[in-house]
C-alpha cells in the first residue's frame, strides 16, 4: 500500500491538526473540552491527547454525560452540526445559565461546518448571543495512504432508509477539495442513484466554483488524476452481506474496527507503553482505568504502520496461520544470531537490531493472540453454520487455519515472548489440512434458480440456536437479493420465527430490511416492477463465482470471500482493466493483451452496456473540460503524466474485502495507474442489519 | 508640492531625519473650527469622521440653529465630504474605525453602529455586560475592534465586527484606589501581545494595570498619576506623560526605560494629545503648538494657527487642521541615503548620472564606472525611493535612474521595477484630491491591493476601481456587483431597463453574486426587480434566504432541494412549519421527497406526533403503526404500552399486506400479558421484554416445563424449534438426567446430534455418549470419530468392527494406549483372523 506518488494523502491530516489547533488557540487560558462521541474516533486518528493539553484543554467531556463541573470559564463544543446536539447544547447553556456567580464563555465549533439549521435551533432556544460559533471542516480522514474515509457511521442508514442525502453532500465537498488541489477529474463514471447524486453534486459544485469570488481562476482538468469512479452501495448490497474471509475483514466482522482502532483485551495487547495512541479518552472514564487491569480492554490501531499488519490484512485469513508462522521461524532465527555472536562487535550489531526485533516481536504476538481470537469465532458450531449456508455444502469443515491439536495455548502476559515463538514454531509443521474454503456456491444457486430451501432449515435452525440477529438476516437478505425476493411462504414463515426468538420489536427492523429492499417477497416485487441487480444474469457474465481459488498466491480478487468476487469491484474492474474483464466474459482466455490497444482507448462503459442493465440504478459517465489553452499549459508544466491516479469512491461505505480487491487490483496495475480508495465510512453486514434495527 | 527641491520640508532631529508632506491643503473655510469637532480618521490614508463635541457645544452656541440637528461627517483626507450621516441616537462616546474603513458609532448606553460602506448602511449591535446601565464613558480602537470603558471602570472588548462577541475584561476595580479615577488609557492590538488577545493599559493612581481577559496586573510604578498613555504601532513601547507634562517612554513590558523629555511647560499646559509617529517618535499636540519627541528625547517644535488633530499611522502620523493636511513621518532609509546632504551611495551618484545626461554632460559615464560594482543596488535603492516620494517629479526622476542603471547591467529582473512602476501609477490615482486617499507606498503593501480597491468602491469610484483593478489584475466581480447594487438603489429609470443595463453588464463576468443584487432590489422594495434579477443567480443554494424573506416559499423550497445542500432544505422547512398551517405545510412536502425524508427522519427522533399526522394525511397507516409501535416500545409503563400496541395492531389490521404484522403486534401484547403472570407466580424472575424463545428457555432452565408448555402451544411454537429450546436450556441448567430420560424417546425432529454436540461442549461426554449410538442415519467413520471425542476408543473400536473398516482400527490402534490399546487388537484379529 504505497502512498500514491500523485497524491499525498498525509497533508490532511496535518492540515486538520493545524486547523484544529488554530482553532482552541483562539479561546484564551484554560479550557473545558466537550465532545460529541462519535468525532473521539475520528480526532483520535489525527490528535493525541497529551496535544490537546499543550493547547490548554484541561478536561473533556462527553456531550451526552454533561459538563460536570464548572472549574474552567471556558467552554469549548466540538460536535457533528446535527439538531441533536444543537439543543443538547442550548440545553448546557440554559443550565449552566441558573449557576449563581458562574460566568462562561462558550465556543461552539460545529464539524464540519455551521449551519443554518444549528444556528437557527440556538437562536430559537435563545443562547445565539451566548455562544461564538466557528465550524471545524474535518472531511475526509486518511485511514491509509491509499484510503480516505469521511467516517459517517450513519451514512448507509440515512441515505437508503432515511433517504437523507446528507452524507453526499459532505462527500461531495470532500471530493471537491481534492480537485480544488489537484485539478478536475477529467471523468467521473459511476452506477447508482446515488452515486449519480454525487456526481451531480460535484459537478454543479464545480460551476458555483466557477461563479464564486473565492478564486481567480477556473478549475482545470487535472494532469494527475484519471477518472473518479463512483460506486454506489446500493447497486450492490449482497458483497457486505456475505462473511467477509480477508484478516482485516474478519477482524471487523469478529471485534468490530472503529476507525482503524481495535478494542482487546489489555492481556492481549501486551505491555502498555506501547499503546498510548488512545487519544481522546474522556479524563472521567480514563481516571478508572488503571484499577482494573484483567478484564479492561484497550484499544489498539491497526494500520499500515504495523509492517506485519500491512503484510497480513488483505490475504485471506486460511493463510494466516502460515504466515504467522513463517514470521515466528525467521524472528526466530534472528534471535539465534545472539547464540553465535562471538566478538564484542557481533554482539553490538545484534543488540542494534534488538530494538526492532522486540517491535516486530511484540507486533507478531498481537497478531497471533489476534487470530487465535478469532478463531474462537471461526470454529463455533454457529458460525460454521453460517458458513455452511453460504456455501451450499455440507457441515464439519472447519475453517481452520492451525492444524487441530497443535493449537496454541493461550497466551498470558506473563509469559514472555519466547512462550509465542516456539508455540507458532509447532504449529507450522505441517501444512493445515483443514482449511478447505469453498467458493459461496450459495450465490451461484441462487442466482441460477436453485430451490433455496434446501438451506432453510439450517437458517432455522440458527434461528432457534439463538444466532446473533444480525447474522440470521444477513442470511435471508442474501436469499431475497440474489434469489430475486423471497416466496411469500416463506418470507412469512421466516418472520415469524425472527419474532418470537428476537422480540417483536424485530417489527420494525423487518419492515425496515424491506425499505431498504434488503428483503422483499417475489410477489411485492414483481407488483412494484422496481428494477433490481439481477445476479441470475451477472453470475456467468461477470464471473462472480471462481471455484478454483488459490490463497497463497491469488490471481483473481474472488480470493477476498475464497471464492467470490465483489460485484462492485467487478465494476471497476469493468472500466480500468478492460481487457481482462473482456476476456472473462467473452471467456476467451489468453487474449489479454491483444485487444488492449482497441478498447481501452474508449474507456469508461464502453462494452459493458448490457451488463450493466442488470444493475440497479442510473449509469454515468460524465467528462469534465477545462479551457483548452489552460489545459495544454498544465500538461506542458507538469509533462504528460501517463501514471493516472484513479480514485474509486463508494456512496454508502465500502467492506474491508473490496479495499483488499482494489488493492489487489491495483498492484497489477501498478505500471499504469494507481488507486486512491475513498468512502463514506467502512461498513458490513452486521452494521447494515443494526442500521435496520435503529 | 509647489517645493521642487527633495529635501524640502526635511529636519533633522538627533542624528535621523523627519520630513513634514503636505498631501492637501484648504480642507475647510476658514471659519470652520475644528476644535469643535471630535475627529477620528480611518487607518492608511482613509477617510475622517466629525462629530461635534458635546462638551463643547453647551459651553459655545454661538453657531446658528442649523447646527443644532447633530450629525456625523464623513470626509475625505483632502476634505471633500463623502457622507453626512444625520444622528439622533444620543450622545457619542466612542468614535472611530476599523482597517477595513468601517465607522464605528459608540453611545452612551452601549449600542455600537457599525458602519461598513461610508454610505450610511450599518450593522447594530449591543455591548450588553452592564454596558447600558453603567453607561460607556471612552472607547479605544484598534484594527479590528475596540475596547469600551464603562463609568464603573469595567472594560469591554469586541475583537470583530461581522459577529462581534462584546466579552468583558478582568475587573481591574479592585485595584483601583477607592477615591482614585482612571487617568488615561490605552490598548496593545491583539496582534502584538503575547497571548494574542488584547490587553488594556490603565492609568490609577501612581500605578499602571494590565487588565486582559482573564486577569489584572499591577506594574507597581511610582510615578503617576498619567495623563496619557500611548503605545506605539508596533506594541514594543509604550509613552507616558505625567502630570508635571513629562514624557517617557518605556518599552511595553515595563522593564526599561528609554528616554525621557521634558515639555518645560509643568503641570499648567498639559498636552492635549499625544500620539506616536511610526515607532520612534512620540508627538504631543497643544491648541496650535506641535512638539515631536525623538528617540533621545530631543524634540522639534511647530506652530500652527490653529488647532491640528493628530491621526497616528503605521509609519508616521497626519495632521489634520483646517487650512491642511500633512504627513510627518522619519525619512525612509532609502530615500535618506539619496538625497541627504552630502550623499554618497551609489544610488544618489545614479540619480546624478541622469541629471548629467540630461544635461549631456559626459560625466554621467564617468559616475556609472564610479559605481559600477555597486550597480544593482544602486537600482534597487532607487526603485525603493521612488515608492516613498510623494512627488511625482521625483517619482520620475528616480525610476528614470534606475532605468539607466538597469540598461546598463547585462542581467538584471525587472519585475521589482516594473511592478514600483504599476504600484505608482496606482498610488498617484488614489492621491489625487478628487479622491482623496494619502495613502504611503508601506500602508500600501500593509493594506493590500484588494481593500484599497474596497475603499475606492465605497467611495463610488466604481470606474477608478475597475481601472485599478483591471490594471493590477484584481478581481473585478465585488466592483461590478456593488456598482449593480448602486444602480438598483439610486437609479430612476424603471425597471426592466435597470434590469437590462445590470444583466447585460454584469453576465459573462466571473464571479457575480446576483442573489446580492436582488437583495438590494428587495430592499428597496423593488420586488418585480428583485425576482427579475435573482433568476441571474447561478447557485441555487444563494438564492433560498432572500426567497424567503419574498414570501416566495413553494420556489425557495425548490431551489434548496436544487442546491443538494440537505442543511438549506431542512433549514426552509424548519421556517415554513412554523409560518403555515400544517395542512399547507404537508401538502407541500408531500410531493417533494427530499423534503419529506428530512421531515421524517428528523421527525423520528424529536416529534413523534408531527410523524404520526404526516402518516395520517398521507394514508400511510403501516407507517403511522410503527410510529406507535416505536413509541410503545419505549414506554415503560405497561398499561400504556398494551394500549398503544393495540391502537398500532387496529392501524394496521386494516390494510391486506400488515396480516401478519398486525397478528404479531397481538402476540406480542399475548406475550406480554403472560409475562406478567410469570413475573407474578414466580417471584425474582423478569420476564417482561423477553422473546417467546427466551421466555420457554427461562421457564424450562427453572424448570417450569408445563408453563413452557403453555407458551409453546399459546405461539404455536413448531416441534423443531422447541426441541432445540429445550434442549439448550437443559443444558444450561445442567441437568443431565432429565436429558437422557428425555433422550429415550423414539424419535427426535432435530436428529439426536446436537444433543450429542451440545452435551460434548458443555464438558459432559458421559452424556454426550449417550446419544452416539441413536445417531444412526450418520456413516459409521462419523460416530467413530464422535466415540473418539468422548475419549472411548474402545467404543470407537466396536463400531469399526461392526463396519468392518480395518483401516479405521489400525488408526485407532495406533492412538490408543493400555488397556484400549489390546481391546483394539482383538477386534482387529477377529477381522482378520488369518494374520
């Protein structure tokens, strides 16, 4: 994941800092610090806490706790512009207002920008004249070098169940932001209704620009950039939906990450010192912390940074095991080197690499406890079971990815890292026989019309097993989706058992999984005639099911769901490798690269029209030109860049395995462009099913 | 500037020189009295405010009556009126401005006017904080804002204009001797203070103190009381005068004193003012005496004839009196080291080489080898200069130096030279007297290109401004729309044809704001004009707030949804249900999806009843059902709860798709009712809340398997399911016996596996064995390998004998140890008996 050479994605976060820092030094002397709980995310990604008091903040609190107490005069809001926390705060004001002899001067900076609304509810609660409102414009955060999220949790809900388009709007801006540094995308292609809204956006964005006083100069079509393809997740939903098989991807299904952070066990993490990147803990909350040390769970930032992660996040999680092991064997060869240092400087050699050894040590045994985590999750009887419906086959095949037996034992902080070495050093012996991944042959049943009922009774069986919710509906969702609705019988008979083991609340989840067209009956869908991604006419066309997957040494980006290529990434796919994608749907293999001269000079669609009406939502394909003269000046300055960068952003969020298969995509085509990933926010099946359950 | 000599008007004071420019003179007639008036004069060259001091005018009336109606001039630095703003609002005690030439209008009871375009429009805003019952008694200004003094020795800041925040000071009172007043005051501009808010120096009693925001310092200095305090430009020195009329300076943080002077005229005549000129000088202005203080204390003395106002600037001060207007300020280095006497820089023997050729004289080479070396700088020199001078003469004389300097070297950029040129041409235009602007090449920079062309527009010197900016290529889009706005306002032509002169100037150009131009259209209550003019508008999301103050709603609505900007929708919404009856306000959004979204999805979390009677009107009664079920869901108590789960169940038993939802919301009350019967027999136990699965799950882990029973045939609970409930919660409760008798039965819907499997992870294999061998529909190699799991090889063994899978037992041999180990053998010898 190299940092795109076009693109310097660090520059945000340093532009963030400094904003933000500009911004608290604009409130004289001490200062209270009141959050909105889901920026602690966001602002830890770029802040450490210990910056924060060096620019006077004494204490922060959590919007929805309250202030507590009322030792500083300042008080310093920083919250997401919602109506929400608009009256939570006239709520503080107010109460504050009735503290006899208390006199505070508050700052409200609203993220990512003030808005007439928030203004509007102060002023109606009538605390406008008692606040200094600024705005905070935090768009985009760059998770990776190659990715930038804007980190709107709520983005998929609002935009396909509440219809808020919100959440395109600031996507928009984000995107803007970029072309404002680095000139227009000269073309935006996408698929969707709503990624068509975001090219709107952009593009009428791009005019009031040109209408506005801010700049001198129209915008140019950018020497760096290639196109902007926009993905919207409603063209495909069943990706997410599916068991996410990468690392990265089965650590966010198991745990759950939260802005590139991880919450684990201390005992897992290992010595603390390590770990101070937490951020903004809230002082009440962290004042406790030391107390409890064995149950306390500290959070941990997976990120390129980490040399082994880097290495380990996109494979598919079969291989882990191997890999660890691998690592473990060559660490400890390293550390062999002591035994044989003889000399005084043979020794000081090996104690100058000690210092890296222990990193790279202490990063191994994050990622061994991690894995082993995991797999508690991996071999449960019920996910398996989740597993076997996926893939149409039948039980007892663990996925396994340490041979059984030599598993290891569970790590405690006391033992020292010799006790990881020697444990991943058994494990390795032989090559793990159990972890037999078949391709989801589900989809692929479904798709050709297979009588899906052969997996019910496992789906009911779940159900009655007390499964998590979430992963029985992401079951039937799959199902209505590929099998193109679901019958009527059976719908109804799902429901029922959905509400008498989960509650009958699970009403309005079931009617909101049907807003969202995540679950329809065949009947309603053929009455309302709404068009819908059809994976009966895809599956062959597209060449979504690979049956024959090599995790070692994948060729295909099926690898990411062992077996099943993303939808959406096969769109990409459609516009930036078109001779490859060509070949596989004409399925004349072997031909990559003749025709390549042909057709990639079309770009965009161009040969896959018809593939594309078998997915839902409008299809785009927009130029943006410049001046002519300007153009050519910028070319002449900047010379003729031939390696583009290439930016695919997803409207409603992106899975850990389509960042995998872009990344995979994008080291073969390393020679002729590179990809700069963009969302609305990292998402998966189950914070889909939850954003129904809200 | 009649003088053609360069070192006209100059002094020399200490080793450095000054020099006194006239930029304008015969401001007023001579009967004008100046001394009458408070006059305050805009930063860099910019225009002076008169306000007839009240003090004085109750003592002299001998003015006529057309006097008496109060008002507030606005001049020029030349003189020529600009602006006369007529005022009524009570007494003034704060007058003054900002840099970007707003005018700022202080009254006693603390309202301040801001205004922003030398035009008459202002802004209103209060000091609040006690303001208006202690009553403002003085005000200081600096670029951005100002501080207010009230009459209870509180201060109070406003650092901004376009949102000012009046914040109070730290209360110096306490510090303040009872009996003591405060002498004088001054302010340090936020930017020159350490921790860049503005600090206030306070003159009490012998003492000075430092008041900011947080806290008061007391500099403990014996030599008071002063009368005045003044610091300089650039915040590093502040001047003191004393009662006995001596001036000191000191540096700002109160450490060292530099200089001292006497004004030799002790306590009886006190200076009137005292101001600093740039950063080195201090001068002290009497009725018609001018003292300027050096840097050593040495002083030059002027006499007028009458009285001079002193407007301090950031490199010298202007003095202002009837018959002129002059600059004084230290002579720039460049331009001393030109034409001081006796100069003998390489730029001054430069500017004498083109006096000889224009003389023809041949030593104009003889003075180029002389310097030859020195050359570029010597055109630097000269480029500098001639931006200092006033003169165009010397201007010229200078640039044509430098000129011959340049052709002369071999390489050299002209950019700096070219660029003096353009910046001259500009300056010369603003100081005309027409215009009146005197501003100095350094305020210049300082003030920068784009708010000297603000300054000429609000001057209407639309004309000079596009020229100027089209000169210095400048945006021109704010010139074009304020000249628009002035066309909209003042002309008398009717309106399509202002309409056509605006559109068919103004389109085309970058820029154009025509949303700002309707405002003043509608503002001026030129309405047709205004919506002529708005339809111009490029951004959608521009036109919304003046639509709406139009009345112009339904339009407003659209153009908001058009501008994708969700904040603006919901913002249009947020007014237009508070303006229109709800019925208008639904029909409305109703066929307009973006708005109706927002309306619900904001509407979900804060107004459930606005929810349920937009469902209502729209006939969506699935909906509206759930918006009840939701509110059910969150109520605590259950008698309100039953009932608004009924009232959801009757809403949606009346569409045909809502059969199965409606009949769930009545199992649902079922469910609820029966749990509170639970809850009742069976004490310490909650039920309610609980799903039907965890509600048999609860009863047969407490083993109230008939109540269970009871729920099971109640829901109609299929056999399948309730055997894994049952199964589940007898493992939970452990409870082995009851699983194995109940594991004698025939047949079992879910097949005796999970029995097996459960019974194995709950760490019982005795029981788990049990159900080995009723698994019977699963190949042999299978339950061998369960028997293995339960640690019973032997067994194991008996079923591969049965199968007679002799590769099966020699696995099996070899994992076996003891007394399995012979069992496993013989089976193995009876399969093969021969061996």
């Amino acid at each position: 994941m190299a940092p795109p050479s076009g693109i310097d994605t660090s520059h945000i976060k340093a532009a963030a800092q400094k904003d933000f820092f500009e911004l608290l030094l604009g409130v004289r002397g001490k200062k209270v610090l009141v959050l909105d709980k889901s920026l602690s995310g966001p602002l830890g990604s770029f802040l450490k806490f210990s910056a924060l008091q060096e620019h006077g903040v004494d204490k922060i609190f959590w919007l929805e706790d309250g202030v507590a107490d009322a030792t500083q005069k300042n008080i310093v809001f920083l919250v997401r512009c919602n109506s929400k926390n608009a009256y939570a705060i006239a709520e503080h004001v107010k109460k504050n207002s009735k503290i006899p002899g208390q006199d505070f001067e508050y700052t409200v900076l609203f993220v990512p920008r003030r808005t007439l609304v928030c203004e509007k509810i102060l002023e109606d609660e009538g605390v406008l004249g008692d606040v200094t409102i600024g705005e905070f414009p935090l768009h985009f955060l760059a998770l990776e070098p190659d990715l930038l999220s804007l980190e709107l949790d709520d983005s998929f809900e609002e935009l396909y169940l509440r219809k808020d388009y919100t959440s395109i709007f600031y996507s928009a801006r984000a995107l803007m932001s970029i072309q404002r540094r680095y000139g227009l995308f000269p073309r935006i292609i996408g698929k969707g209704d709503c990624a068509r809204r975001l090219a709107d956006a952009l593009i009428r964005m791009r005019s009031e620009e040109d209408a506005s006083d801010s700049n001198l100069f129209a915008l140019t079509p950018s020497s760096i950039l290639g196109e902007l393809i926009v993905v919207d997740r409603e063209s495909d939903m069943v990706t997410p939906l599916l068991t996410q098989l990468t690392y990265e991807g089965l650590i966010d299904e198991t745990i759950g990450i939260h802005n590139s952070k991880v919450e684990l066990d201390a005992a897992l993490v290992g010595p603390p010192q390590q770990q101070q990147q937490g951020g903004t803990q809230p002082s009440s909350s962290s004042a406790a912390a030391p107390a409890s040390s064995q149950k306390q769970k500290r959070p941990v930032v997976l990120s390129s940074e980490d040399k082994l992660f880097e290495n380990l996040r996109d494979t598919n999680f079969a291989i882990v095991g191997n890999l660890l092991n691998k690592v473990a064997r060559r660490l400890n060869d390293d550390y062999e080197v002591r035994h044989q240092a003889k000399t005084v400087s043979e020794i000081r050699e090996f104690v100058s690499k000690l210092g890296g050894l222990q990193q790279e040590h202490q990063s191994l045994r994050l990622h061994t406890g991690l894995a082993e985590e995991i797999m508690k999750h991996t071999r449960s009887d019920i996910f398996n079971k989740i597993l076997e419906v996926q893939q149409s086959r039948p039980p007892q095949l663990y996925l396994n990815i340490f041979p059984i037996g030599a598993s290891p034992q569970p790590l405690t902080s006391a033992k020292f890292w010799s006790q990881t070495v020697e444990n991943l050093l058994q494990w390795g012996i032989k090559e793990p026989r159990d972890n037999i991944l078949t391709p989801p042959r589900w989809i692929a049943d479904l798709a050709a019309g297979v009588d899906p009922s052969s997996q019910h009774d496992a789906i009911e069986e779940l159900i009655a097993r007390n499964a998590p919710v979430e992963a029985v509906l992401r079951l039937i969702c799959i199902e209505s989706l590929v099998g193109q609705g679901l019958k009527p019988k059976d719908l109804e008979n799902f429901k029922r058992e959905i509400l008498q083991a989960y509650g009958y609340h699970h009403v309005l989840t079931l009617d909101a999984l049907e807003k969202l067209q995540l679950l329809q009956s065949r009947t309603t869908i053929v009455a309302s005639g709404v068009a819908r991604t059809s994976y009966s006419n895809l599956r062959k066309v597209l060449k979504l099911i690979v049956d024959e997957v090599n995790e070692h040494n994948p060729d295909d980006i099926a690898y990411v769901y062992s077996g099943y290529a993303p939808l959406s990434i096969r769109l990409v796919q459609c516009i930036i490798q078109k001779p490859l994608m060509t070949a596989t749907t004409k399925g004349r293999r072997g031909e990559d690269g003749l025709n390549a001269g042909v057709n990639a000079g079309a770009g965009g669609w161009r040969g896959f029209e018809d593939v594309l009406k078998s997915i839902k939502g409008k299809t785009f394909d927009e130029f943006q030109r410049g001046e002519d003269k300007a153009l050519r000046a910028r070319n002449i300055l900047n010379g003729q860049n031939e390696k583009k960068v290439t930016v695919v952003f997803f409207v409603g969020g992106c899975t850990f395995t389509e960042i995998a298969a872009l990344r995979f995509i994008g080291k073969r085509e390393e020679g002729r462009r590179q990809i700069l990933i963009g969302t609305t926010a990292i998402i998966n099946g189950n914070k889909m099913m939850r954003a129904a359950m809200a | 500037m009649t003088t053609d000599s360069a070192t006209a008007g100059w002094e020399q004071v200490e080793d450095k020189y000054y020099r006194k420019i006239l930029l304008y003179s015969t401001l007023w007639d001579a009967d004008f009295d100046l001394s009458d008036y408070i006059v305050a004069g805009a930063p860099y060259g910019g225009a002076l405010a008169l306000y007839r001091d009240e003090s004085k005018l109750q003592l002299q009336t001998r003015r006529g009556p057309q006097n008496a109606k109060s008002s507030i001039d606005i001049y020029s630095s030349a003189g020529k009126l600009i602006r006369q703003i007529s005022w009524d609002k009570g007494s003034i005690r704060g007058l003054g401005w900002s840099e970007d030439e707003k005018l700022l209008v202080i009254t006693e009871d603390g309202n301040v006017r801001c205004y922003f375009d030398l035009q008459g429009d202002f802004t209103q805003f209060s000091l609040g904080n006690g303001a208006e019952e202690a009553g403002v008694k003085e005000c200081r200004f600096w670029s951005t804002g100002f501080v207010a003094l009230l009459s209870n020795n509180r201060l109070i800041a406003v650092s901004r204009y376009d949102e000012p925040r009046p914040r109070l000071l730290a209360d110096p009172s306490s510090l303040i001797q009872p009996g003591e007043t405060i002498h004088a005051w001054a302010l340090v501009p936020p930017s020159y203070t350490l921790s860049r808010h503005v600090e206030v120096f306070v003159s009490t009693g012998t003492t000075i103190l430092i008041v900011d925001a947080t806290e008061v310092q007391d500099q403990m200095l014996q030599n008071g009381p002063f009368v005045h305090i003044s610091v300089s430009p650039n915040g590093k020195y502040v001047s003191l005068c004393t009662l006995q009329g001596k001036v000191w300076v000191i540096k700002s943080d109160f450490q060292d004193k530099l200089s001292e002077y006497d004004t030799e005229m002790g306590a009886e005549a006190l200076p009137r003012a005292m101001e600093w000129c740039g950063n080195d000088s201090v001068v002290l202005a009497w009725a018609d005496e001018v003292h300027m203080i050096g840097p050593r204390g040495a002083a030059l003395r002027h006499y007028y004839d009458s009285w001079v106002h002193l407007i301090p600037e950031m490199d010298g001060i202007r003095m202002v009196s009837v018959e002129k207007c002059e600059f004084l300020q230290k002579v720039p280095d460049a331009t001393e080291d030109i034409f001081k006497i006796g100069a003998t820089s390489p730029a001054s023997i430069l500017l004498d080489a083109v006096d000889q050729i224009e003389r023809k004289s041949p030593k104009a080479d003889d003075n180029i080898q002389l310097i030859r070396s020195q050359l570029p700088e010597a055109v630097d020199a000269c480029v500098k200069a001639a931006g200092h001078e006033f003169s165009v003469r010397w201007q010229k004389q200078l640039l044509k130096a430098a000129s011959f300097g340049k052709s002369v070297l071999e390489l050299y950029s002209s950019d700096e030279f070219v660029e003096m040129c353009e910046t001259l041409r500009v300056l010369n235009a603003v100081r005309f007297y027409e215009v009146g602007l005197a501003i100095t090449y350094e305020q210049f920079i300082r003030l920068t290109p784009e708010k000297l062309i603000q300054r000429l527009v609000n001057r209407q010197q639309h004309l000079l401004a596009l020229r100027v900016s089209e000169y210095l290529r400048l945006p021109t889009d704010r010139i074009y729309i304020h000249w628009a706005c002035m066309k909209v306002r003042l002309s008398k032509d009717d309106e399509d044809s202002i309409c056509r002169m605006v559109v068919m100037k103004l389109t085309g150009k970058r820029g154009i704001s025509f949303e700002e131009i309707a405002r003043t259209a509608y503002d001026e209550g030129r309405g047709k004009l205004a919506t002529q003019l708005l339809n111009y508008e490029p951004r959608a999301g521009r036109q919304v707030p003046l639509l709406l103050s139009m009345e112009e709603d339904e339009i407003a609505l659209d153009k908001a949804i058009e501008s994708g900007d969700t904040d603006l929708v919901f913002y249009v919404l947020l007014i237009l249900k508070k303006k229109l009856p709800l019925a208008n306000f639904f029909r409305m959004i109703n066929d307009r999806p973006v708005a109706s979204s927002l309306i619900e999805s904001s509407a979900r979390e804060s107004d459930t009843g606005l929810l349920r009677d937009f469902y209502y009107q729209d006939d969506r009664r699935a909906d509206g059902a759930h918006v009840i079920l939701r509110e059910s869901l969150e109520q605590k108590d259950l008698a309100i709860k039953m009932e608004k789960l009924k009232l959801a169940a009757k809403l949606l038993a009346d569409s045909k798709e809502h059969v199965l939802e409606a009949k769930a919301l009545d199992e649902s009350a079922k469910l609820l009712q029966m749990q509170e019967v639970f809850e009742k027999d069976l004490q310490g136990e909650r039920f309610v809340g609980d799903s039907v699965n965890e509600t048999v799950f609860k009863l047969i882990r407490m083993g109230y398997s008939s109540r269970a029973n009871k729920v099971k045939s109640e829901f109609k609970i299929p056999e399948k399911r309730f055997w894994w409930l049952k199964l589940r919660a007898l493992v939970a409760k452990r409870d082995w016996g009851e699983i194995e008798e109940w594991g004698r039965t025939k047949k079992s819907p879910i097949g005796w596996e999970p029995f097996f499997n459960e019974c194995l992870s709950a760490g019982n294999t005795k029981a788990a064995s049990i159900f080995i061998p009723k698994c019977t529909n699963l190949p042999p190699a299978d339950r061998m390998d369960m028997w293995v799991r339960c640690g019973l090889i032997v067994k194991a063994g008996e079923e591969a004998f049965r199968a007679k899978d002799v590769n099966a037992l020699e696995i099996l041999q070899a994992k076996a140890t003891g007394a399995p180990a012979l069992e496993i053998d013989r089976l193995l010898k009876q399969l093969r008996p021969n061996k």
